[in-house]
C-alpha cells in the first residue's frame, strides 16, 4: 500500500513514475470476513498503477536497462 500511495503522489505531482513490480511485497488482506490472497491483492494494486500512474518493469528489466545506461521513464523502452 505504500508503494501504491508514493507512486500515485508522485505521478499527481507530475513525476514519470517506474515501479519494479516484482520487488514489491505485500499479503492477505481481509475485507468484512473475506481473505483476499496475497496474489490478488499484488495483481489488483499493480494494475491499477500500470492503468494511469507508473510503467511496471520486472527487476530484469530494470536492471538490463541500468547496465545498458538507459534512462526508465514511462516513455523509454524497457
């Protein structure tokens, strides 16, 4: 949740926001008696930030793009 609240701050604030989709962690959560698994509740929040906040890149991706010396901005190939 916080990587979701950072992100969608830092995009309103007009910054091109990157998120490394799988170096972030989260678990269950509970809503009236209903456990949403941990997976849901990742695919859910990382969708919704794919949808209009940040451009999701895998940790590979990230990092293929460093050593490469490439800037990662929502705009940039990966």
């Amino acid at each position: 949740m916080c990587v979701d609240a950072g992100t969608r701050a830092a995009s309103d604030l007009g910054y091109q926001c990157v998120v490394v989709h799988d170096a972030c962690a989260t678990r269950d959560q509970v809503i009236e008696g209903t456990v949403v698994p941990t997976a849901a509740v990742h695919a859910a929040f990382m969708a919704a930030l794919r949808f209009g906040y940040a451009r999701l890149v895998s940790t590979e991706q990230y990092l293929t793009g460093i050593r490469a010396g490439k800037e990662h901005s929502p705009d940039s190939p990966a």
